[in-house]
C-alpha cells in the first residue's frame, strides 16, 4: 500500500483545477480458481492482480482514471489527469490524512493461500464422484472452486484513509441430468467471506449429491400447470427475487436517472407492511461484507424498507451529494480499474412472525417454490420474470407432487404490496451481481413468504 505522503500529494494534484471531491483506490488481489468440467480440471488459475484508480467528482460528474503501476510517478500521472475534467482555478487544498478504524472485524480461521492447491483439486474431486455417482442419467457436472484475498486503500480528500483485507471462499456445483429428451440442471453454491473453515461448516460431497438429486427429480416431475394461483416462496429459495424486484430499483443512480419504478417515492408505502427490507454488509461470514466500502465509508446497516414504507436509498458518494445526503457505504466497484457506483451487498426482507409450516397450511391450492433459478426485471416498470428451479404443488395445506417447468411473471410493487404472510426462517443465497460490466459479490435472503395470487408460467 501507498503512503500518506504520496497520497496527500496525488489528492492536491487531482483537485487542483477544482471539484468537490477526490479520492485514491489502490488494490492487490491474490485468487485462485480451479474449473473442473466433465471429470477433468479445465482450469488451474492464480497470480496477483494490482493497480490503482483515482475518481474526482467535479459538478456532479465524474473523471477517473486507473494503472497498474504503483510507481509515484504513475499516480502523479493519472492524478493530473483527471484533474483536467475540472476548469477552475488552481488552489491549494489543506488534505490531513487520518486512517480509519473499522466498526467491524471479521475472524478467519484457515487463510486460503495456507491451503494446498492440491486438497483444493481434491475437494472439486469428491464432489464430480458423488453427483456423478448418483445415477447414470447425470449427463455433465460442473464443479468451481474459487477464494481470493483482496487488500484495498482508499484515500480522500475528505481526510480518510481505509484499508480492507476482503478474504472469500466460494463453491459452485451444476449437474445437468437427462432422460427421453428432457433435461433437467441442479445447481448448488456456498460461499462467503470467510476462509477456508467454509469446508468444515458445510460438507461439498452433501451439496454436490443435493444438486444431483434435484436434477434427478426434475426428470421425472410432471409439467407445472400455468394460471394464476397463491405462490409461497421458501426460505431456502434464497434472495433472488428480493435482489430482482426491489434490490437494484432502490440504487440511487438508477432511481436519479428515472430508470427505477421507486423513484420520487420516498417515505411512501411501497410494499405490504408486513415487508422490511434490509441492505447490511456487517454481517459475520456473509458473501456481501467487507469494512469499508470501495470509497472508504464504513460498513453499514441499512433499513430500506420499514414495514412497507420507503425509507432511503442505496448510495455512494457521487449520487448522496446530488442527493444532498450522507453515503450509505453502498459504492463498490468490481476492482481498481472500474469507478465505483451504488451496489447492493447483503439485501434481505426481514423475518416475521409466523411458523413457515402455517404459511403453507394456509393455501389450499398453489405453488411451493423451494428453489429459484435466474430471473430478469425492468427496473423502470418494475414488470420481472423468474424460473423455479424446484417447485412443487400444494393441495390441501400440503406440498406434494414436484413440477417443473414454471416461472414467475408479476410486477415488484404489486407483489410486494400483496405479500400477506411473511415467516420466523430467513435463508441466503450468494451470487455475483452484474450492473454497467461489473460484477460484485453478494448475497441476498427472505423468509418464507405467501403472496396470494401471482401468475405461474408452465402448461395450460
């Protein structure tokens, strides 16, 4: 990392011609990615990755630019450079450079780098047996090993430096099973920020055999009726639909440009008021957590929803000042050579009150959804599209026969209006969130929840 004398000089540098604020990221990344596809490693793939970026924001725009070379006379390069952006005339900036303590830690018991390559081909290993294992129609497996520990520097001119050593472990399994033309895909993932203690907490051999039976089973499952019906969506589904349908409307650029279905609706009911919905990247071992941000601002609690009624955005530095507010530590950027922009990190609707098992004893018609896949939405009507990767009947209060096939189509204030149980279970899902051709780790959760009447994609 840089020192704070060459940091103060480069910040007066990119001020100079004027703007309302500078700041300086510097990064070093060490990951390590294995691939193995069909029984074979594909991939074996690490290094270190590093470099610097440097934003000024002047007039409510901003000039960034970015190396990967760290020399002094680099950043003094790139520096002058966005100073460009501004015309005012020159003036010497008082910058008294103070590091920041962080307001949380989080506790790595085995760092990855400690970690033979070796039992890490192993652990990819184990899991293509066993899913293979599982039955002969499993036609492909997929399994991804992944951690990285990335070191990050951020100066402003506001006074700060932050630093953040940012440690992930993640998995990744896919099994596509198929019999008599049908194909069906499993797909489990496990991660976060943690170390390598993530394979003592949760067993690989157990998740690659849970995605095999889910492919399995598909085969077999009958096609999902479509019309309209209740929907309960489990806990285990994971965030999916929450990150979809509210989590990206709710970023402040979107919701500046008038690209978002929620702006100019702050403090107004926008969902059931059974709904809270929460952005927390302090959260212990959790894919969305870090101690600062990627502009410096400490991690953050964030209730963006209370019980239905709109209560902030997710901001970073350049969208809070058009706003006239503070940050709320939500700018992040996929690594030094991209500017940062507001990006969700853990988002979630918070749990309720009731047993999940009630919830799905209540509908005596309807769709269990265990299970979400991939989805779409357009942030300005709010209008959203997702798969179920697993999903089943209920008759009667029970879930019964598996289905295959559905999807669901709705509108994300509709939806979140019309949510009328909302369960005690809360459960995560991680993932990599792409906006503007970044991709930042997250993760995202809800409880079990009911809504009433939704339309289900599948066989009329």
């Amino acid at each position: 990392m840089l020192d704070k004398e060459l940091l103060t000089k480069a910040l007066k540098k990119a001020i100079s011609s004027g703007g309302e604020y500078a700041e300086i990221f510097v990064e070093n990344k060490k990951p390590t990615l294995i691939h193995l596809e069909d029984s074979k490693i594909e991939k074996v793939i690490s290094g270190v990755d590093y470099g610097l970026g440097i934003r000024l924001i002047y007039d409510g725009r901003t000039a960034y630019a970015y190396s990967n070379d760290l020399s002094e006379e680099s950043l003094l390069n790139a520096a002058s450079e966005v100073s460009k952006a501004a015309s005012k005339k020159a003036t010497d900036s008082i910058i008294d450079l103070k590091t920041k303590s962080p307001s949380v830690s989080f506790d790595i018991r085995l760092f990855p780098e400690n970690v033979p390559v070796e039992k890490k081909i192993s652990l990819v290993r184990k899991a293509d047996n066993i899913a293979r294992g599982y039955d002969s129609r499993i036609r492909q497996v997929s399994v991804i090993y992944n951690d990285f520990i990335q070191k990050v520097q951020i100066a402003t001119t506001e006074g700060t430096i932050a630093e953040d050593e940012r440690i992930h472990t993640l998995s990744v399994i896919q099994v596509v099973a198929s019999d008599n033309g049908i194909v069906q895909t499993g797909y489990e993932s496990i991660g976060g920020s943690l170390g390598f203690e993530l394979f003592d907490e949760i067993d690989t051999e157990e998740l690659s055999l849970k995605a095999a039976k889910r492919a399995i089973m598909m085969l077999t499952a009958r096609r999902a009726p479509g019309r309209r019906m209740p929907v309960v969506i489990s806990s285990e589904a994971g965030g999916t639909m929450i990150h979809e349908a509210i989590g990206h409307g709710l970023e402040a650029d979107l919701v500046q440009q008038g690209l978002s279905i929620y702006s100019k609706k702050m403090g107004q009911e926008i969902a059931s008021s059974l709904v809270t919905v929460i952005d927390d990247s302090t959260i212990q071992k959790k894919r969305g957590s870090f101690r600062f941000d990627d502009e410096g601002m400490p991690s953050q609690h964030t209730v963006l929803l209370e019980k239905g009624i709109l209560k902030s955005y997710m901001y970073d530095k350049l969208t809070a000042i058009k706003d006239g507010v503070l940050s709320t530590g939500n700018g992040r950027r996929q690594s030094y050579q991209y500017r940062p922009i507001p990006r969700m990190t853990n988002t979630f609707i918070a749990p309720g009150d009731t047993p999940p098992e009630k919830i799905i004893n209540s509908v005596d018609y309807g769709l269990f959804v265990k299970k979400m896949g991939g989805g779409q939405v357009n942030t300005i009507t709010g209008d959203f599209v997702f798969d179920v990767q697993e999903g089943y009947l209920i008759k009667k209060g029970l879930v019964e026969e598996a289905v295959r096939g559905a999807t669901l189509a709705g509108n994300g204030p509709e939806v979140l209006k019309s949510i009328d149980m909302v369960g005690s279970d809360l459960g995560f899902s991680i993932g990599t969130c792409g906006k503007d051709s970044q991709g930042v780790p997250v993760s995202d959760a809800m409880p079990t929840v009911r809504i009433p009447e939704i339309v289900v994609g599948g066989e009329v």
